[in-house]
C-alpha cells in the first residue's frame, strides 16, 4: 500500500519531514521489493514504528515504511516463553496479548504506544537494576538489508549481526520481525510516596537493590521527590487495581489535564514555576496497589514535552543531581517537569546505553511549548563530565567523534553496517551525525 506523500511528524513534534513516499507494507516480501525499488530510484528509506523517538532518528526525505501493517503475534510457545512477532506490532497491543496466553514481557518502559521494533533499535528501557532494556529479551529477529535479502539472526545464526542488530538504530536494515523471551504473567505490587530528596539519598541504594523495579521523581526549585516501588507477586495472590476513579483521577485527570493546565499557566507566567513544583510534589498522595504487570509499567502521557535522557556510571547519580540542582539555580531557568531517575543492568549489546556497566538513568523534560535547549545543553555538559551515554530516540547534542570512546563496540557494529548498507540506503542526517559517514 502506497499513500501519497504529505507531511509527517513525531509525537513529540521536534521534528517534520515531507518523504517521496509512504509505504505500508503487509509482508517481507512487500519490504524487499520496496527496498529493491528505492535502491533503483536512489531513494533514502527508513521504517518508522510510533514516531514516539524525539530525534530525528527515522526522519527522511526519500522513502517512510510504516510498519502499521506488519504486526500481529507469528509464533508463541507457551512451554518455552519464545514468541515471535511482527515487526510493526504496537507493544500496547503485545502486552495484551500476550497476557491472554499466560505470558509477559519481562520488563517495560514507562508507555505502550512504541512499536516492538522501534523500541528495540533505540534501546528503550524501564528501571529495575536486575533488568535490562527490552533489546535485552530479543533472542532472534529477520531483517531485511539493503539488498533485499532476508536474514535470521540469532545468537546461532548470524550471530554477529545478531550480537550488533538488536540495538540497530535503523542503520543495518528494516527489521521484520523479532523473537521475544516472555515469561509467565506476573503481577507488580506498586508502591508510590511523596518524600524528600534528603531522606531519598540515604536509603537509595537499599530501595534499588531491595526492589525489582525502582525508580524516582525529583522535582526541581524544590527537595522533593517521589519514589515508585514495583515488585514482582505471584498471580494467585490476587489483583487490587486501582479503583476506576481513583485510576482516572490520578492518571489522566491529575497527571495528564491538570497537568497540561499547569504547564499553560507557568509558561505564560514562569514565575510561578517552583510554587507549582512545590505544590504538586505535596499535593501527590501516597498508593499502592497490584495489577497486571504492564498495567502497572505504563501508564499514559498526553502532555506533550521534550525529552533529554542520558545513562551514566550508577555512582554518579547524586553527584550529577546535585550539579543540575546548583545550574537550574544559578541560571534563573524554570522548569516544571520532575527529572526521571531509573536503573538497569549491564548488557552486552554494542550500542547499548547500558553496555558494560550498571547503569543509572536520568531523564530532564520541558513542556513543548517552552525552550528546552539551554537546559538540555546545560545538563549534557554535566552528564558528559562522567561518561554519559545519551539515549539514541532522545534529544542530544553529540556526534560520531564523542560517542565512538563511550562505546568499546562501535567498530564492530560500524563493519556490520557497513557490510549490511554499503550504500547507507538506511541512512539520515540524524545517523550521519552519530555515526559519521
Ligand atoms: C511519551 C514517551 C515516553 C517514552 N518512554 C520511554 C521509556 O520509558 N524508556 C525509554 O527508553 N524510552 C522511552 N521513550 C522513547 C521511545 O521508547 C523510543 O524513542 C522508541 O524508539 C519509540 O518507538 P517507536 O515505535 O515510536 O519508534 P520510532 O520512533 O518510530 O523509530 C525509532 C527508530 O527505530 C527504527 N525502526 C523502527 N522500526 C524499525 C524496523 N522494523 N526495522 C528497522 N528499524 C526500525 C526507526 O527507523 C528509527 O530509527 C518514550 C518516548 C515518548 C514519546
């Protein structure tokens, strides 16, 4: 299915392109012979999942395959937690479905809307420092290149496509589809409380390795956090969701249009940014309560904002907080969204943002209708200054030069590239900055 070309932008909208073309391919098949016909027509091509990435990591001017029709569960083996699926498939619609055969995924970032696909070539991920990003669970994928032909990587099979392609930042070829290592559903048991920063800093350590899955709020111009618990129960223990109302008030009428209202009010009036912080961070009641696991991982996000996040040494986190703390006050900046703080395991996977180390995530946002580049900028430079890796679907500043000594792999995944797409048929001005030409 081929659309004519009109505008496309991101969620976020940081970024907006009019391609050539717009494709929708239904099949593998219908993948290589696009790919075969943009080579021809010497078009640039970039699979698109969600659009949910803040960089302009899937922008083009030549061709956009959406993967909107390219989803759905292919195989699934109950026994063995192995289940493959469609590229294209919304992990909204994964989560779901997955849960009616007993199954889940074993870890979630904080929303649904991404594709399985997208969200495994950026590297998303959620908090736990047992746990790593969703790249983490891949156990196969196919993958289309650049000359159309299909391969199956696996850590058996192609392995060391395999080894570089789950985190591929859409360089190596468009993925087809992706074999997930799910596991028995589970429940999470959530625990979410206003408290100070103070008092977080003396116990942090002990609530991420207590905890399956930990992660806080510090909202800035105040000492104020809010910290979320979420551990792992046995399904037999029995669900306790949220009552509906409280669900919506706290969800969507709370954290989504209250919200929005605020962010209208103090950029309009930027003064009353800190009074607003200080406010909601007490305004924020305690809860608890126990759900399906990824009714509990996500929840939604309508505000619309930017984001910059980057993955830092675990050690650093206070000292980096305490840095961007001193800035915001120095500066005379308001910003009215909390920063993000979450936790992961070392990985092994080349461009991964966790490679090789534990990791601590820190994540600052601006609402969309106020600049975000002084202090994203500013927050760079502090996260830099301990060997920060920026997320690759977030807002960042760096280029190839900076990022090569972060990654002791980024040879090895550019020889894959550069084996897969000779040409750079996958290629933007987002991957010419972050991995040269
Ligand atoms: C509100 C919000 C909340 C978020 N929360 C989190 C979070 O909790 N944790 C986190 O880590 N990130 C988070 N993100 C970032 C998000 O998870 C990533 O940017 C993710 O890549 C978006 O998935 P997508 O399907 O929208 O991919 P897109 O943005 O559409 O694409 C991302 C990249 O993947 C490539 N791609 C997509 N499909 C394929 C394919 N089939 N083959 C080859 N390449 C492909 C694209 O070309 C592009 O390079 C959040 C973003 C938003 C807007």
């Amino acid at each position: 299915m081929v659309e004519s070309a009109t505008a496309w932008s991101n969620w976020a909208g940081t970024f907006s392109v009019a391609p050539r073309r717009v494709t929708h391919p239904r099949t593998t098949d219908d993948v290589a012979d696009e790919i075969r016909h943009a080579a021809e027509n010497n078009l640039s091509l970039k699979a698109i999942g969600s659009g949910h990435s803040f960089s302009a990591i899937g922008a083009t001017h030549g061709v956009l395959m959406k993967l909107d029709q390219l989803r759905g569960i292919i195989a699934a083996d109950r026994k063995t937690g192995l289940v493959t699926v469609a590229a294209g498939t919304p992990l909204s619609e994964l989560n779901s479905t997955l849960w009616t055969m007993g199954l889940a995924m074993t870890n979630l970032g904080d929303i649904d809307a991404q594709t399985i696909s997208g969200a495994i070539s950026t590297g998303t991920h959620g908090t736990g420092v047992a746990f790593g990003g969703l790249a983490t669970q891949v156990r196969g994928l196919q993958l289309v290149t650049a000359s159309g032909e299909l391969l199956n990587c696996s850590p058996t099979e192609n392995a060391e496509i395999f080894a570089v392609a789950r985190i591929g930042l859409g360089a190596l070829g468009v993925i087809t589809s992706v074999t997930l290592q799910c596991e028995p559903a589970f429940a999470l048991h959530a625990r979410e409380r206003p408290s100070s920063y103070d008092a977080l800093l003396e116990t942090v350590e002990a609530s991420v390795a207590d905890h399956d899955h930990f992660e806080f709020y510090w909202f800035p111009h105040t000492r104020r956090v809010l910290t979320k618990t979420h551990d792992r129960v046995r399904l037999e223990a029995g669900l306790h969701p949220l009552g509906r109302l409280r669900g919506w008030i706290d969800d969507e009428f709370l954290a989504n249009r209250v919200f929005e209202g605020v962010n209208r009010l103090t950029t309009a009036r930027p003064a009353l940014t800190g009074r607003a912080n200080r406010i909601a961070a007490r305004a924020l009641s305690a809860r608890e309560f126990t759900d399906r696991s990824y009714r509990v991982f996500v929840s939604p996000r309508r505000v619309k904002f930017r984001e910059m996040e980057y993955a830092l040494p675990r050690e650093t986190m206070s000292h980096v907080i305490g840095e961007l703390d001193d800035w915001i006050n120095r500066s005379g900046e308001r910003i009215g969204f909390p920063v993000e703080v979450r936790f992961a395991a070392a990985d092994d996977i080349a461009l991964s943002t966790a490679y090789g180390r534990e990791t601590c995530y820190i994540a600052v946002h601006q609402y969309h209708r106020r600049p975000h580049e002084k202090y994203f900028l500013a927050f760079e430079r502090i996260a830099e200054s301990v060997g920060g890796r920026p997320h690759w679907g977030k807002l960042h500043f760096r280029t190839a030069e900076d990022l090569e000594p972060k990654y002791p792999l980024f040879g090895q995944y550019l020889a894959v590239r550069q084996r897969l797409d000779p040409d750079r048929r996958f290629s933007n001005d987002y991957l010419r900055r972050v991995l040269g030409t």
